[in-house]
C-alpha cells in the first residue's frame, strides 16, 4: 500500500467496544431508511427509534442529518474499498483499473439508488461544520484510486491532479446518472475517458521508488 493510500484512511478518536457498536447500528438504520425512501426518509427520531439508542445520544454521535448521511457515506466507501481489496482489478493498465474500479463503485450505487441520493444530496448540501467528515469521504475515494492505479511509490503531483479529476467527474456522474440526466452507458464513456490522464502522467514504473 502506498503512503498516499495509508494516509487516505482517517484518523478518528478511538471508541470503546460499546460505542462502536452504537455507531455501527446508528449508521446501519440510516442507511436502511435511505434505501427505502431516499434524503426525505432519513429523520433523527426515526434513526434513533431503529438503532435503539436515545435521540440525545443520536445527536451527540451526528450534530445534524447532514453529518449523519456524509459519515453513511463514509461507512459504505470503507465497505467498497475493503471488497476491492479483496478483489482488485484485474486490467493490466492502470487507466483501466481505475475506470473498472469506479464502475464497480456505481453500480454498487446503483444497486441502492435511493441511498445513493440520500447520500450525495448531503454531500452536496455539506457546510463547513461537516468539512472533516467531507474530507474523509474525498481522502477515502482518493484511496480507492489509487490502490487501483497499483503505484509502486508515493504519487506525483501530476498523478494526484489526475486523481482529484477523476474525483470530480465521478461525483458529477453520480449526480448526474441520479437526476436522470445521464444513461449507465454515457457514465461509463466519461469515466473511462477522464482515467486516461492517468496514462498522461506516467506509468506505475515511472512513479519514484520509496
């Protein structure tokens, strides 16, 4: 893994046992009312009420509804990124790893388009109070880019300015496929055409050796 990656994964204040396991039901019945009914079916006392915890607590765990749906998203990128290590792309270009993971990324949206809505409106909607849990959620699809890119080193400049545009254009993809304003098919042209700046900024044999 490469120090990009590693430092990709955030650094939160370590949980007790019980309180990871309060967490996890808080963002398993957030992600559960998403699925069903989207952004508008996410409500603090219903979470509550699903996870089993007091809505006092809730609000200690997520400030807002926003803070809420952006750590769900952070949650389901970490899921997606621990399966893809499990089984990475098998393209021998980097440019086509990458476009192979992020379409393995939405469809995995795709399979939850309600979720996917919820969570992307939050993104969308994100203050600067949810700033730290937004960079979470860029650092770790930066992460997901770049284990696919297989770097035998740190990344170049070049690399990591071609890694925040594919970023971007995945983001619009999703917002765009979402709002009914691109087919599967036309996502799938735009990812594998922003992945080939990867090939404009070298190969993984041609990033520095640590």
């Amino acid at each position: 893994m490469t120090t990009e990656t590693k430092s990709a994964i955030a650094s939160t204040p370590p949980l007790t046992e019980r309180q990871e396991a309060r967490r996890r039901r808080i963002l398993l019945a957030s992600a559960e009312l998403a699925g069903r009914g989207g952004f508008d079916a996410v409500q603090m006392r219903e979470v509550a009420e699903a996870a089993g915890v007091a809505l006092g607590t809730l609000y200690r765990y997520f400030p807002s509804k926003i803070h809420l749906l952006v750590a769900t998203m952070q949650d389901q990128l970490q899921r997606m990124h621990e399966t893809l290590r499990k089984r990475p792309p098998t393209d021998e270009a980097p440019a086509a790893r990458v476009a192979q993971t992020l379409m393995r990324a939405f469809r995995a949206m795709q399979r939850e388009p309600h979720l996917a809505d919820a969570m992307v409106r939050a993104l969308t909607f994100a203050d600067r109070s949810v700033s730290p849990e937004v960079d979470t959620v860029s650092r770790l699809t930066t992460a997901i880019i770049l284990d696919a890119m297989g770097l035998t080193g740190p990344a170049t400049p070049e690399q990591l300015s071609a890694v925040r545009v594919i970023e971007h254009t995945w983001h619009s993809a999703l917002i765009t496929w979402l709002s009914g304003r691109a087919s599967i098919a036309q996502v799938k042209i735009d990812i594998e055409m922003v992945c080939r700046l990867i090939d404009l900024t070298g190969s993984q044999d041609d990033a520095p050796a640590t």
